[in-house]
C-alpha cells in the first residue's frame, strides 16, 4: 500500500526548516489533530531516517524540492497521490535558484483536487507562470510591499571613505566590542569575510558563531541553534540568513557590505525590529555603493535615518588591535583549512569503501547535476542579456530639445558643480519634498521636466 501524505509544505530555505520554534508552535496548535508533524525533509541528512519518518504516515510533510524528488523516485511506496493541501513557500526565492523544473514536476505528481497555497514576497513573471501551472481560479492577496522597512526600526550610516575601505573590519569589530555586544547579526559578502571577520572577533573575545554554505549541515544548525539560546552573542553571515530566519531578540544587524539591491537591504535589516519590537541597523556605505543609499532613502517613508560617525581614533586602536592579531589568525585559518581538507578527505574514503563493498544503491535523479548547472548559467546569461538591452536602448535614446535655453554656459557649469559637491549628510539628512523628488524622478523624468519649464517661464514673465 502506498505512503500517501496529507499536507505538504516545500520551503527552499534551510533554516526555516530549522526554525524549531515555528515548528513546535505549531505542534502545539495541531497535535490533537494529526499523528505526525515534524517530519522535515532536506538535502544534507541521512536518507534512511527521512525514508523510516515517512514509512509512519506522517500528515505533514516540510521539504526541500531536491530532496522530495529524490524520494519520490527512489523511495519504495512513497507517493503524493493523495496530497489534500500543497504549500510553497519562498517561491520568488525557489525560481531564482533554479528549481522551476522541480516544482513542476512535484506539482504534476499531486492530486489534481489539491488545495495550493503559494507565498511570494515578488510578484515576478517567473512566479505568475508557476500560479498559472499550479493554481486554478486564484485568490490574490497582497499584503504589502516588500521595499518598506519597519517603522520602528532605527537605520544607521557609516560612510567610508574611497581610500579606507580596508577600515571596514575595524569598524565593526570597535562596533562590537564597545557598543553592540550581543543579540547582533553581522551580514557580509563571501565566506572568506565570514570566516575571517569570525575569527577575529573570536580572538577579540566575542562569543561568535559563522554562517555560509562552506559549513555542513550539522554545523549550521548548530551554530543557529546556539545564537537563539544565547549561547553566542554575535553571528557572522552571509545572505543565508537574510530571508526565512526568525530569532527572537535579535538587536541590531550590522551590514559590514552593503547589498546590491533595495529587496535584498530591506529582508537582512527585517531580522530586527519584528513584532512591534525596536531594532537597530546599522549600514557601512562605500563611495561605489552611493546609488543603494539612495534609494534607501528615497523609499523611507517614515523610519528613522541617521548618519553614525566612527572616531578615527577608534578606528586607529582596533587597526592596531588586528594587526597585532594577524599571526593567530593565519594560524587559525590554516588549521581550518586542514580540518575541511581532512573532513572532504574522509568523505570521499567512505564513499569509495561503500563502493567496493556494494553498499550503493544506484538512485534514479530527474535531472543531472550538469544541466542544472547549465540551467543557472542560462538565468545568469539571460539577466546580463536583458540588462544590456536596456542600456543600449537608454544610449540611443536622444535628449529632449529644451524649451527654454540657460542664460549662459556658466550657470550650467555652476548648478552641476554644486551638485557634485553635495555632501554624504546633505543627501541622507535632507527630507524635503523637493530634495525627496530629486530621487524619485530624476532630471530626463517628463513631470520633472515640465516642472521646471513653468519655473522658468515665471522667471521670464517677471
């Protein structure tokens, strides 16, 4: 007889799967009504168990789309025939990463009568295509949008200077060690930043935990697990955490790098001030990262914005403090590398000795990893593809006559230079409406353009 599930949940990302919280929140709602509840299936644990918690008939089911369809194919009387509700979660997030072709395919494999709930935080064409495969006669509902920060939350800016980039990680290590101690999440670009930025906090005597895709699933969860029982003060991140993760109390979030886009700004400062609660964030904004601030400011609405100024004396003290720290820090990145070096190694010596013996199962896939990878080079190429086009259309496109000429050559000159010398505070600190509509619109905007011919024809009728 079949396995049939009840209710099927897909979520892409880990660590909600690991919210263990939510989850017995929700145990605790449900558990009069269904045998089993936490059942969560996903990539990097063993399958035999996920196998033997499936065999219970669980009515609930919380996986990843990779490991679910390995289960399907592979899994001995494992079906969703019988599947009553189907949720996706993070569906935005699941077609950046590629798996359209997987969510089809679990979608094809449900009862046709299924009830679909699906969650997008972005409303995109890819998301559109896959409500239209997946739902019949939607119900939309929006909820708000996702460029808006909480009301509550305290936004901070430290601007850095071209010739002091390398300054950043003084900056957040004087940050946390004198004014943010605990409850603090710190996002960064790479894992190489994370790993180092970790260990030098560790060395600063900070209770500090790392997150990034270098570590194992084991260690992740740990590290997670700790930061929400306060056993670690400060987690170092990449974007792995920037969507999905819910931790109680979390005070401030430090952006050691700021992020590309305005979505991807405001899901990392969303780890603070939730619920009503007040948070903190506090952002490092390079001269190559101006434009970001920019809309920042321009989609504030009514949160708080301040620029925070860091005491180059500070700055001097912990520049010395890490310098003094540099050989235990190449030590201590070695003896990691040999630890991961040695872990990969002992991996690899027990898959080939489980294939000498035979303890392979040979396990049917529904797509090789090769085109995957192709499918990923493809999104990326098509993004690149797109956006030239769009540049190649601005560069063609010819400037306006203007109605109205300058009186001369040199008031143009000296209305362009004053903007060029605007201030970092000026542009953060300066809300009205006029300075607000500057971002908003732009100077080859059609309203912008008209506002300033009837400026200009008063001028003349005076």
């Amino acid at each position: 007889m079949p396995l049939l599930c009840t209710f099927l949940i897909l979520l892409i990302s880990h660590w909600m799967l690991e919210n263990n919280d939510m989850i017995d929140n929700m145990k605790k709602s449900f558990e009069s009504e269904f045998f089993l509840l936490n059942v969560h299936i996903k990539g990097g644990l063993d399958l035999k168990t996920q196998e033997a918690a499936l065999r219970q008939r669980p009515d609930i089911v919380i996986a990843t789309p990779g490991r679910l369809i390995d289960h399907l194919h592979n899994a001995p009387n494992f079906s969703l025939a019988d599947v009553e509700i189907l949720v996706l979660d993070e569906a935005d997030r699941m077609l950046d990463e590629a798996f359209a072709d997987q969510m089809k395919e679990i979608i094809h494999l449900c009862a046709q009568n299924r009830q679909t709930l699906l969650f997008s935080a972005t409303m995109t064409d890819q998301v559109e295509e896959l409500a239209a495969v997946s739902l019949k006669n939607p119900v939309k509902l929006f909820i708000t949008g996702n460029t808006e920060t909480a009301l509550n939350l305290r936004q901070e800016f430290v601007r850095i200077r071209e010739s002091h980039e390398i300054d950043r990680e003084c900056i957040v290590a004087g940050l946390i060690t004198r004014n943010f101690p605990d409850h603090t999440i710190i996002f960064v670009k790479t894992k190489k930043t994370c790993r180092r930025l970790h260990v030098i906090l560790g060395l600063l005597g900070v209770k500090v935990g790392q997150l990034h895709s270098g570590l194992t699933q084991k260690q992740r969860v740990e590290a997670l697990f700790l930061f929400k029982k306060a056993e670690l003060d400060v987690l170092v991140s990449t974007d792995l955490a920037a969507r999905g993760l819910d931790v109680e109390g979390v005070k401030t979030v430090i952006n050691m790098d700021m992020p590309t886009t305005l979505k991807q700004y405001v899901h990392r400062v969303g780890r603070t001030a939730r619920a009503g609660r007040v948070g903190r964030s506090i952002s490092l904004v390079g001269e190559s990262e101006r434009k970001i601030l920019k809309e920042i400011v321009a989609s504030n609405k009514g949160g708080s914005l301040k620029q925070r100024l860091i005491s180059s004396n500070v700055i001097e003290a912990y520049k010395n403090r890490i310098k003094s720290l540099e050989e235990s820090i190449e030590r201590i990145r070695e003896e990691e590398e040999a630890e991961r070096a040695l872990r990969l190694a002992q991996e690899e010596l027990q898959r080939g000795k489980a294939k000498l013996e035979g303890n392979v199962e040979k396990r049917r896939w529904m797509n090789s990893q090769k085109p995957l990878i192709i499918n990923k080079k493809d999104l990326r190429a098509r993004r690149i593809a797109e956006f030239q086009v769009r540049a190649a259309k601005r560069a063609r496109k010819g400037k306006k006559l203007r109605v109205v000429r300058e009186k001369s050559d040199h008031s143009i000159n000296r209305k362009s230079n004053k903007r060029k010398s605007s201030t970092f505070t000026n542009e953060l600190t300066d809300v009205r409406k006029k300075a607000v509509k500057r971002f908003r619109y732009g100077p080859e905007d059609a309203d912008f353009k008209a506002a300033k011919m009837k400026k200009a024809a008063r001028k003349i009728a005076d």
